[in-house]
C-alpha cells in the first residue's frame, strides 16, 4: 500500500510541475549579457529572445547563478551563429510584470 501510495504522489507531482511550464520554439534572435558591474539585477545575468516570442513573454532569462547558466549560453550562441531552431521551456506561472519568463531548459529541435 505504502509503495502505490509513493507512485500517485510522484505521478502527481509529475503532471503537476508540467502544468506551471511553457515551451516555445524558434531561432535566437537577440542574446544580452549584463556585466558583473551592472547596476540593477541582472549584473551577470543574461536575457534573450527568440524570433517567435509566446504571448506576454517579452523576454527569457538566465540569472548568473543558475547552474546551467554556462551551457545556455553556449547552447543560444550555437544555435545563433548556425540559426537552428531550438526549443525554451520556461516558467509560465512566473511571467513578471516586464514579461521576463526564467529559463528551464533549452533543447535542439
């Protein structure tokens, strides 16, 4: 009983965590960094865009010191420089008010 107890409770917080998720797809087209000097809260961070934005997602982010914050980068400046469509899951329930959704995950299409 214990163990079909585990199982509901994982399956739930599978479908749970789908449902605060987006995904968009597109080419890269704007990459910024903001230097470690940078006088507001993104010093260090980077916000990008995509070609096709989803609606009310003006941008997407990365915060410095998010663990895969290094290999974004190289994943959006491949797929820049090679104009690959990739695809950005993103928090969707954590739109700000500026539109700025975090980053999750970035896949090759």
């Amino acid at each position: 009983m214990k163990a079909i107890s585990i199982l509901i409770i994982a399956f739930l917080w599978l479908v749970s965590v789908q449902v605060y998720a987006g995904s968009a797809s597109g080419k890269v087209s704007t990459i910024n960094l903001y230097g470690g000097e940078w006088s507001n809260g993104w010093a260090g961070g980077m916000l990008y865009k995509l070609d096709t934005m989803p609606s009310g997602v003006s941008y997407f982010t990365v915060k410095p010191d998010d663990i895969a914050f290094k290999h974004f980068l190289s994943m959006l400046l491949a797929a820049k420089h090679t104009s690959s469509i990739i695809t950005i899951t993103y928090q969707h329930e954590q739109i700000d008010s500026n539109g700025y959704a975090g980053t999750l995950a970035i896949s090759e299409r």
